[in-house]
C-alpha cells in the first residue's frame, strides 16, 4: 500500500460535499439489504431510499436525493445516518471510498485522493511533511479497494514499447520528486515533460529501463516563464472533450490574473499535480508516458483557469479562493470527465492514436 506522504493522515472532516452533491449514488445489492433491514429495525430514517427507474447494470439502486443532497444526510450534522447508525460496511463503495482514488496491481495498491473533498483539498496547503511517496500509510489500511485493476499489462513507454512495473512505479516516485524539488510550476511541467521525452527514447540496448528513470534525477531543471492563452486552452479543452455537452472553454478571462493570483499557492499547486500523477490510471489507460505528461498539463491548466474565473467573481483572493479552485479542477477531472476518454485524448495529442 502506498499513498502521498501529504495525503497519509487523512480523515473525513464531514464536510459533505460529497453527500450534498447532487450526482448518482449506485447501490450495490449488500448495500441495500443493510439499508432496507436499517429501516425496518427503525435505526434509520423511514424515508423512500432508492431513486425511481432502473439502476445501472451490476447494481441494486441508486440512492435518492432530495434538493441535491442524499436522504440519509442530515444538514444539521453533517453527517450520514447510515453510517452513524449501521457503520461504514453499510455504505455504498462509492460512498465509503470517495474521496480515494484506488489502482491496484502486482505491485500493491496505491491510493490518491479528489480534492473535490475539501478536506483533501487543505492537505496540499500542509507544510509539515515533505512530499514523497510512502508506504503503509495510515489512513489507508490493507483491505479492498475498488479502483482501476492494472493486472493485465505494464504502462506503455511509448506505443511500441512497454515498461516494467518497477520502472514505471519509480518514473510516478520521479514526478512526486519534482514536484517536490521544483519551485515553480511551469518549470516543473517543462522538466518533468523533457524527462519523459528522453526516456521515449530509451532502447534496451541502451542498458536497464529503471537506470534510465533513475537518471533523469540528475538532468537540471528546465527553466521557462509562465504559459501562454493557446497552450492552457488547448489543454483545458483536452478535458471539456471528455465530459458530454460540456460548456465551452471561456477564453475572455483574465488568464494574467490567475497567474498572479496563484503565485502564494504555488507549492499546492504543485502538490496537486502530484496527487494526479501519481497512482494515475492515465498510464494505463493511454499508450505513453507522454500522454501521461500531458495530462499533468491538464491539471495545471485546469487550475489556472478556475483560479482565474474564482478571482474574476470575486473582490478578494486568499486560502478559500484557491481551494474553491481546487475543488472545480478535481470536479472536472475526477468526476465529470470519463477517465477513458480523457486518456484517449491524451494519446490522440501526444501520439496520435485513438
């Protein structure tokens, strides 16, 4: 089990964004049981629980919601009768996993977080840990973990060449390092984009793959200033593909602005780019690291964009403004965007395949 030092104590601080979101709650068929049999013994709200019309194949019923919230959450608390009352084996997985982003495999399972919670989203403001990759974190113990199942094949280095899962765990330890050691976010993307451009061209001639990642550690940082319109446009409109009748990407706002504005929060900016690159499905599900790369550019983009439009709404700019920003890149990117189709978009800049 491994997860971001940054995210390695996390604790749901019952904010409940998640259960005041107004999306599809699927229901697996234990979940109900424990759910209807709650209700008969009155321990929980006697409430119509399940949403009317059928429920995605594979499930049992999809949570009811009423003014955008689940029945069972209570305002007042903020907290969920089913899990007060039954406990947390009652609750649907993607209740009980959210806000976690699992991926497993031979090697384990590594855990990243949404900071579409804002709890998780304060935990890149944290200064107190220095961010790496740790093993046996503590607010993830062994268990099941639903997530991307990355047991068939290793990521691609490129199309026509597989890694080895040991390589490609130590290139996501290398971003999480550069993120790290890069003060800036821009010269952060650059480098680590050059990184992975020199290792496309490795060969096994060339000696062994993880020497290669190994390597890149002592390449120098890549020095550039801030991005233009067209190269965060281009990138945020990466991510509206993936999302069905997504809006339009609004390139009349002050993207100087943002940039000025981000400037305090750098740090947690990149700690977010971090979170995404590592234990990313992208990898796995695009053919490359380069396409990999480009989806850390999405975040960044992403970012500078809601930066821009919170600082636009708004006279004032501190803490709260950036972490509402935060929330609407992981939104976007977490949970209206399909994984797959992002992935595939990537691959199509980056390679140009489907």
């Amino acid at each position: 089990m491994v997860a971001l030092s940054i995210h390695a104590d996390y604790r749901c601080g019952h904010s409940g964004r998640c259960c005041g979101t107004d999306w599809d709650v699927p229901v697996e068929s234990s979940a109900r049981a424990a759910i209807e049999a709650g209700q008969q013994e009155r321990r929980l709200p006697l409430v119509e629980p399940f949403a009317a019309g059928f429920p995605p194949e594979g499930y049992a019923g999809v949570l009811r919601r009423e003014r955008g919230a689940c029945v069972f959450f209570d305002q007042a608390s903020r907290l969920c009768a089913v899990h007060g009352q039954l406990g947390q084996g009652a609750l649907p997985v993607t209740c009980r996993q959210f806000p976690r982003i699992a991926r497993t495999g031979p090697r384990g399972v590594a855990i990243t977080l949404s900071h579409y919670c804002p709890t998780a989203a304060r935990l890149l403001l944290r200064e107190d840990v220095p961010l790496a990759v740790v093993e046996q974190p503590e607010a993830f113990p062994p268990g099941s973990y639903e997530g991307l199942q990355a047991d068939d094949w290793p990521p691609l280095l490129h199309p026509r060449m597989l890694m080895d899962e040991a390589s490609y765990d130590a290139w996501e330890a290398h971003v999480v390092w550069r993120c790290a050691t890069v003060s800036s976010l821009w010269s952060a993307l650059a480098t680590i984009r050059r990184d992975a451009e020199a290792l496309c061209r490795w060969r096994p001639e060339d000696g062994v793959l993880m020497d290669a990642v190994l390597a890149c550690r002592s390449r120098p940082v890549v020095q550039v200033g801030v991005p233009d319109g067209a190269w965060v446009h281009s990138r945020v409109r990466d991510a509206r593909e993936a999302v069905p009748e997504a809006e339009p990407v609004e390139e009349r706002l002050d993207l100087s602005a943002g940039l000025a504005a981000m400037v305090s929060f750098e740090r947690a900016a990149l700690r977010l780019v971090a979170a995404h690159g590592f234990a990313s499905w992208c990898a796995y599900q695009a053919r490359g690291i380069a396409a990999h790369v480009r989806s850390l550019e999405t975040v960044a983009a992403v970012l500078l964009v809601e930066v821009a439009r919170v600082k636009a709404s708004s006279d004032s700019w501190g803490t709260e403004g950036f972490l509402a920003a935060v929330g609407a890149t992981d939104f976007l990117l977490r949970h209206e965007a399909s994984r797959e189709a992002l992935a595939a978009v990537w691959t199509r800049r980056e390679v140009g395949a489907g």
